[in-house]
C-alpha cells in the first residue's frame, strides 16, 4: 500500500509538472537575413574580406503590422546607422584633445526600414526603405557635427583610416512602432536623442522631435550612443521613448548610482511632454551604467514591456523582458534634487521617494537567457494585438568586427586590443601612451547574424 501511494503521488507530480511546462513560453527561432542582392557594397580596400558586401543590419527595433491576406504576420524592422565598428580614438591635431572615432566603411548608406513576413515556419524580408529627409534626399547615420543637437563628438573614418564629413541630419535608428491613430511609424533615435515620425510608404521623415526642440532639454545629458533605444506608442495617440541608460548628468556616469533611466512621454497632438522614471536592477550590476533598455511596446497607455539587459556584476549578460506600470509613477518634468541638481544625483529610491518621486513598477514576464538566448542583446520587441505574442530581434551590427593586427603591449606587457586604447593622428599613425605603434586593426566578417524569435505566452499580457 505504501508503495501505491508513492507512485500515485509521483504520478501527479509529473502531470501537474507536464501541465506546467505545457503553460509555458513556446518559442520559434529564425535567422533573419535580407536576399544577399540587398547586401551592402563594401568599399575597394575590403572587397576582399567582404567579397558579397556587408550584410543588411535589420535587428534594431521590430514593430507589429498587421497580417497579410494570406495569413502571414507581417513586422517592420529597422536598423541602425550602418555599418560601423570601434576606432582609435581621433587627434586633429598636436596638442588637440582625443576625441571618439568610428570606422564606417560603408558611409552613404541610410538607416533602412524593412518588412518582414512569417508563414509556415519561415521568416523572410520581402521590402528595403532607406529613409529620406522632407526633400527626398536619403540620410546617413554618420555623425552629427560640433554643436549640433545630438552631436557624440565623434569623427566618421572610411574603412583607410581618412576623415569623412559630419552630417547635420545624421540618424542612429534603434526603435519603431506603428501609430494606431494614423498608421504612420514612429522611430526613435540614438544621437540626439530625437524622435521621427516616417511614412512608411516613402521612407520620408514628417516630423523630428529632440532635447530643446520639442522635447526636454535634460535629454541632452544622455550618454553619447546612449540616446533613446526603444519607442512605443500608445492607443490614446502618446509616443513613449526609453534612454537606453542613466544620463550623464555632471561628467562622472561611471561612478554614478542612478536607480533610474528615464522614460520620456510625447503628445504628437499637442506638443505636451512627460517623464517617467523607470527603476533598473541596479544591484545586479557591477555600476549602474551598466544597466541598458533594448526596446519597449505598449500594452495600455500605463502599461509597458521592456527588455532590461546588460552584462551583471558576475560577468553574465542578462536579458530580461520586464512588464512596467506606470499608473502611479510621478511626472519627473521639473523635479530635483534638494541642491537643485537633477534627480540622477541621488543615490536610490529611498532618496527618491523623500523627494516624493515615485518610480514606475515592474514585474519579471520572461529571462530570456534561461529559455536559450544566446545573442549579446535584445534589440527589438513588439507584441501582436493578442497580447500573446512577443517578437523579439537581435542586431547583427551588419556582419563586421574590428581585429587587431599586431598589437602593442601594454604597460602589464599585455597586447591591447582595444582600438579604443590607441590614439590616431590625420596621417594614420598610431600611438599608444604617447609612443608610436606599428598596431592596425583590420575589418572582418564577424560571422553574427540576426535572431528572431516569436514567443507564445501561456496567458496574454494585460
């Protein structure tokens, strides 16, 4: 008899154990690659290394469309400013200070909308977009200049190491979202951080919206390429923007315990603007500028999803799909600290909430690394109408990555690999710690491709 009940007990333990496991997430994985006929062309000094072409980037940010007669879902995506990689830091001149520098080897390309069609297992791009300005003209994602609303400082070099011009109207895409109110599409940027409102039949932009230019000026203080990187839009008409991590408020982010990014709220209809304060897992890492938003969509006009990521304090990158209210959460717009410094001054939420600032509220929906996971970042989410159904992408950065050749050693007698370490003069030599270096660093194919996946919920999000 004991034994009979052992095993009637083990029994209903395995069913209800079944019957959780059937309750949860089933997921459909893809590789999302443009027709090797879009790819990018690479400039003659890589024709070798890249014979066919820089693969499309289109995991920057992923919108819901619709469904097609057929039955096919149907998503937007979107990449960012093109093909790019890290470079040594810039000297313009003897003396001059440093400043940032990126390889882009392919610098007329224009960040590209594209759309993207699921059926019967397969997920294929059938459209490409490159965005234009009001006139037509097609933008790049270099650099803006000196000054400039949304300026990072940086200085654009082709892929042999020559200086290329700065672009007023450059864009570093990283997000998009249909409206629901006129079908146009919102994206949101990383420069600026702006926001854009697209027709999606032309590519053109309609309107831009940046810090002091129709948004709050304390947006400027993003960190550089830590602008917005995701947008959502809401059933009532707002656009809601993230900054990707903690604003650099006085110089001194990377020692900063800012609990919050902030979430930035747009009326198109009337120009109103709010923030919200949206509270990271800071104790998971290492700095709280560590701490990155991927994306977000809107399930009500309170209630959000955002992907929270970054590489935690053990070293592991985290992925994590957040649900996040903001029923109650306090409108930052002019708030401060009691010194009168911006509220990114205080150290935690109980500093916040003496302040009377109430932080939006989140709650786990899905650990994206423990269902296998296994691309650096999420960058895209959108969830169908359903409420169901998540569709989550990765950014291939275009298929590219630095390798250096040659590196010097380091002041620990370890090779540098880092461009980021070296320094580099107008006629492209390089130095490291103030002594010239015989380093370069080749562009290759990193092999990396963009993921898609379409998770089912048990249960839909509310």
């Amino acid at each position: 008899m004991p034994v009979r009940v052992c095993l009637a007990g083990l029994a209903l333990l395995l069913a209800t154990a079944t019957a959780l496991a059937d309750q949860g997430p089933k997921i459909e994985k893809y590789v999302l690659e443009a027709p090797k006929e879009t790819n990018i062309a690479a400039p003659a000094a890589l024709a070798k290394a890249f014979p066919e072409g820089f693969p499309q980037g289109l995991g920057s940010g992923v919108a819901y469309a619709g469904t097609a007669p057929d039955g096919a879902t149907l998503l937007f995506v979107v990449g960012d400013r093109g093909p790019n990689a890290d470079a040594p830091d810039f000297v313009a001149a003897p003396g001059a200070k440093p400043a940032p520098a990126k390889f882009f080897p392919a610098p007329d390309y224009a960040p590209t909308l594209a759309t993207v069609r699921i059926k019967d297992g397969k997920a294929s791009v059938t459209a490409l977009k490159p965005l234009r300005d009001a006139a037509g003209k097609p933008l790049s994602g270099r650099p803006l200049p000196p000054g400039a609303v949304g300026s990072t400082g940086e200085t654009p070099l082709a892929a042999d190491r020559g200086v290329l011009p700065l672009d007023a109207a450059g864009l570093d895409t990283e997000g998009l979202v249909v409206s629901p109110t006129d079908g146009s599409l919102w994206l949101c940027d990383e420069y600026g951080p702006f926001l854009v409102n697209v027709d999606p039949a032309t590519g053109k932009v309609l309107r831009k919206f940046g810090p002091g230019q129709g948004l709050p000026d304390i947006l400027a203080k993003r960190q550089p390429n830590r602008g917005f990187e995701g947008v959502a839009a809401t059933t009532d008409g707002k656009v809601v923007a993230a900054v990707q991590s903690i604003l650099d408020t006085d110089g001194k982010v990377k020692s900063s315990k800012a609990p919050f990014t902030r979430l930035v709220e747009l009326d198109p209809a009337t120009g109103k603007t709010r923030m919200f304060a949206y509270p990271i897992d800071v104790d998971a890492y290492k700095k709280a500028a560590d701490a990155k938003i991927g994306d977000l969509v809107a399930l009500s006009p309170t209630r959000l999803l955002i992907v929270e990521q970054g590489k935690g304090a053990d070293k592991q990158m985290r992925n994590r799909v957040y649900a996040v209210d903001l029923s109650e959460a306090t409108d930052l717009t002019g708030k401060a600290a009691p010194d009168g410094a911006p509220l990114e001054s205080l150290a935690d939420a109980a500093a916040l909430a003496q302040q009377g600032i109430t932080m939006a509220r989140k709650s786990l929906v899905l650990d994206l690394r423990q269902h296998g996971w296994t691309a650096e970042k999420a960058e895209g989410l959108a969830v169908s109408p359903d409420g169901k159904t998540l569709f989550l992408t990765s950014d291939n950065d275009f298929g590219l990555a630095v390798t250096p050749v040659n590196p010097a050693a380091g002041k620990d007698g370890k090779p540098v690999t880092d461009p980021t370490d070296y320094r580099m003069s107008p006629d492209g030599k390089l130095s490291l710690d103030g002594q010239e270096v015989a380093t370069t660093f080749s562009i290759q194919p990193s092999g990396e491709k963009t993921t898609l996946w379409v998770v089912t919920l048990a249960e839909p999000l509310r």
